[in-house]
C-alpha cells in the first residue's frame, strides 16, 4: 500500500482504503476491527492519511517482516526472479508492493492467529464501489484499457464530474 520510498500511497490500496472508516464503527459492534500496515514510516503515512482525510488505523511495519511474510511486500531477487511468491505461490508480482487482506484472531488468552488471507481479484469483495459499478449498465468499463484498474485516481485527483454524473442533463 506504500513502499519507504514512496511520496504516497498506492491508488489501488488507496481506492480500498477510502471505504475502511464507514465500516469501522459496523465492525466494532462485532467485536472485530480493522487496521492497515505499511512499510512506510509513519510520518509518512500519518501525512498521507491527513491529506485523504482518513481517520483508521493504520501503523507502520518499517523495519520488520511483517509484510514480506503475509506476501504483500517483495525483496528486489524475488521480483527479479519471477517467483511464484503471491497469491499463495500461484503468481509472480512485478513491483515491491501488492495488494492484500489478511485476518487475525485474538483468542482470551491473548495467543493471535492468523485465520485468512485474500490477494489479487479475490479482494473485489471487499470494494463496495465495484459492486456498485458492476449494477449499472457502463459497468467498470474497464475493457480495452492498459490493465484493468488504469481508469483509477487518487480520490483528490478526479476532474469535478460533468453531465450527468454531476447532477445535470447530459
């Protein structure tokens, strides 16, 4: 979702994380909680975090595994490689960071387990937006473009919509 080196977070992770704080107060009511990792350092991600206007919990993993081992981030000889190191070893990855969902359980003695994980298009489920999408006639009209998300921004980089998206007549 950010990488050290990065000025801001991905726009793909992005786009998931724009839904986290409308599901959070939900997901308490079930005892349950969500929070973001990213090997970013925080300053970075708290800028980040201001600058979208989030409010979730998102910590940083700098300096630990923790996300090389959950497969979400990959050293430069297994990008390299070609490694079959994502999705459960089904795929390569092309860049440093991929997308991801783990879930972890804290049982009463306070032993945590991690009890699933989703990666690559299994994570549409989680994305009430392309849900949505996928009711209207346009679709994601995502056919014929250079992959299959290129359509997507940043939330604060969209143009103000036009015709009908804008409440007008088109």
């Amino acid at each position: 979702m950010f990488a050290p080196d990065w000025n801001e977070g991905c726009k793909s992770c992005s786009f998931w994380a724009d839904q986290f704080d409308h599901m959070i107060p939900h997901l308490a009511a079930r005892d349950t909680t969500l929070v973001a990792v990213s090997r970013a350092p925080l300053q970075k991600l708290d800028a980040f975090k201001a600058r979208m206007g989030w409010t979730f919990d998102w910590f940083s993993s700098a300096g630990s595994d923790f996300n090389y081992d959950y497969a979400v981030s990959f050293r430069p000889d297994e990008i390299k490689s070609g490694a079959k190191v994502y999705n459960f070893g089904t795929s390569g990855f092309g860049g440093e960071e991929a997308p991801g969902i783990s879930v972890f359980y804290r049982d009463q003695a306070g032993a945590i387990f991690h009890t699933y994980s989703c990666f690559a298009r299994g994570l549409d489920m989680m994305n009430a937006t392309y849900h949505y999408l996928d009711l209207t006639p346009l679709g994601r009209q995502e056919e014929g473009l250079s992959y299959p998300m290129a359509w997507l921004r940043l939330r604060d980089q969209y143009q103000p919509p036009t015709g009908k998206a804008a409440g007008g007549q088109a």
